[in-house]
C-alpha cells in the first residue's frame, strides 16, 4: 500500500497543508473526483509500479503533489459528469501521521466489506514486439475473438495481480470490477478467459492463479474463518512496498487477527516478527513456531544475524527457542512459552 523506501520517506507527498485530524474512532476520508453528484462509494484496489515520477493535482482548492501512477489512474476513473465517491489510500490517509495510518489500516478490511463496489484498477501496459495491450485479454470475452495468447499471459502476471493488498481488498469486496483501458467488467471475468484459454499450453497454469484464487474467495458465502498464519503461508509470494505489510495487509481477512491483532507502524521488522509469531502461537494455536518465523523473518527482509533461532529435531530441543531482538518484552514472552513441552504435547 505504502511507495516507501523508508519508514519515514514521504517526501513526494505535501499534505501538511490539506489534512485536519480524523475525529471518531470509525472516521475515515473520502474523495470526490468532480464533477456531478453522487452517494456511492467506490474503494480502488491498485497497485504502485515503479514509476517513482510525480504531478500535482487540486484537493480542496490546494496543490498536492502526488505519484504520476495515481493521476493517470484518476484520469482513467474520471466520469465525464458525475462525481464519483472514492477512497483512495494515497489521497484519503494522512502517510505523514503513524497514528492515523496505523489506525486507518486496521478499517481497511471494513472500507473495502463496506463500499458499493471495488474496482480494481490494471494500468493497461502496452507491448511494443508483439505490439499489444493488457486489455486486449477482454477481447475474448467482450468481442469473442480467439485470445491473444500474449495478452493473456501479460495480464496474469500483470505487477497488480503480485500485490499483497489486493488480497483482502478484493475478497472482502461486495462486488468487484476490474478497470484496464476501455474497459469495466466484473471479476468473474477472469474464470471466462481461463476457461476459454484452456486449450492454449502455456495458460493452463493461470487457473491456480492468484487471479482465479481470489474470484473463488470473493464469491465464497459464507467465508469460512482463516487463521493469519494460514494466510501468511498461503500468499507468501505476494509483494509489497514496505515490508512490514507482509503482516499488516493479511490481518482483515482474518476475523480473529482483526479483533485482537494491532497494526502498529511504529514496530521495526524484528518487533513485528515477534508481535506476529506471538499472535499466532496464542491465537492460531500454531506451534510450528521456528519455520514459521523463518519464513516472515524472510519476508520481513530481516538479515538472519537478527535472529537466534535454536532448531531441535523436530522441534525436541531440550531448550527453549530464543528469539533475540531490541524488543525484550516480547521476547521474553516468546521464550517463556516456547518449551519443548509444549511443542511434545501439541506438536508434531
């Protein structure tokens, strides 16, 4: 969700100027792209890219720099008469405030459950040899032609279907519709052109993939509780900007993680790791403890120096795993529950 290079690194963004503090525990911002009238609300599911450039655009009568992306992306969104309602992280979260951020990541899962529709925004990438664009993949749903193998290949490993906000954003969505270039069609899409690709060698794999994943998970009623450590083994090839969203971008989609889970922009990667193995030793009753905390601790980019992970034979060491971090409460905490009883009584 966040285009940091550092925790601190919100230099291509002025806000100081247009942001008054969110009043209310439920309070969020919203945006409205002009012009017309209208009352829905509209959550955009996107995706940062690398393109670090930026423009300026007008929010209550003020300049506010932002990524080109975003303004390209409005551009696109932009209804020649109404006035659409949106929420937009990058326009409606004050980056500046860790408070606020922090808070308003908690209400994601809620914005994304309760808007009127999520639209999940492809920047329509063009292809220069073979010359084609990701939206011509439509074509084989919209005009019925033979797919472009091509296409179809670029738009399943197109960066958004990478992300690891899309996950809840779009699973926890009432309804979803995917925006590339001229085109708006609902999620379901995605099963067509599989299906209608099915022939095509070298795209019968994206039936697993993590486009499919989701429309099977969106359309699931009732969904089923998920623990957060399934779900960080699950999608642990997803991708995000600051990497402590490796976590944080997860906890919605689980009821139990959003209830007693707090996502705090103010933990280093190392604090995190041991938030989170904590959480799930005590709430998912997960007691694979080390290979689960090796592989956040990868995901987390933390160098393994950071970490002194005592490895028994299947978890029979006769001493406790000691996790070592500048983050001693929990550390201790993490130690003192760790016991190779425990791992005898519950483990494998």
């Amino acid at each position: 969700m966040w285009p940091f290079k550092k925790h601190s690194d919100v230099s291509w963004w002025n806000r100081k100027t247009i942001f008054t503090p969110l009043t209310g525990q439920n309070a969020i911002r919203l945006l409205e792209l002009l012009p017309g009238n209208g009352d829905d609300s509209n959550a955009i599911s996107y995706t940062w890219g690398t393109d670090t450039s930026t423009a300026k655009i007008l929010v209550n009568g003020r300049e506010v720099q932002i990524l080109s992306m975003a303004v390209r992306m409005m551009q696109e969104l932009r209804h020649q008469t109404d006035t659409q309602t949106l929420w937009i992280d990058t326009i409606c979260i004050n980056q500046c405030d860790i408070a606020e951020r922090s808070s308003q990541v908690q209400k994601v899962g809620d914005i994304f459950s309760t808007a009127v529709r999520v639209i999940c925004w492809l920047e329509d990438i063009k292809n220069v040899s073979p010359e084609f664009k990701v939206s011509d993949v439509f074509d084989i749903v919209v005009k019925r032609r033979p797919p472009n193998e091509a296409a179809v290949i670029t738009f399943f490993n197109h960066r958004y279907w990478r992300r690891r906000w899309i996950i809840q954003e779009v699973a926890l969505s009432q309804s979803a519709l995917i925006k590339c270039g001229p085109h708006v069609l609902p999620l379901a899409c995605v099963s067509e052109i599989v299906e209608l690709c099915r022939g095509i060698p070298s795209c019968q794999r994206f039936s697993d993939s993590l486009a499919m994943r989701l429309y099977h998970l969106q359309r699931s009623s009732p969904r089923r509780e998920i623990t957060l450590t399934q779900l960080l083994r699950d999608y642990a090839n997803t991708n995000c900007q600051d990497v402590r969203d490796t976590v944080f971008a997860l906890v919605s989609l689980s009821q139990t993680a959003r209830q007693h889970f707090t996502v705090d922009y103010t933990y280093d990667e190392a604090d995190l790791l041991l938030a989170t193995i904590e959480f799930c030793y005590f709430y998912d009753w997960e007691r694979h403890i080390i290979p689960l905390a090796l592989s956040l601790a990868k995901g987390l980019k933390l160098h393994p120096g950071k970490l002194d992970l005592k490895d028994g034979r299947r978890y029979r060491n006769p001493q406790p795993v000691v996790i070592k971090s500048s983050f001693h409460t929990r550390g201790e905490a993490i130690e003192s529950v760790i016991t190779p009883d425990l791992y005898n009584a519950r483990g494998p």
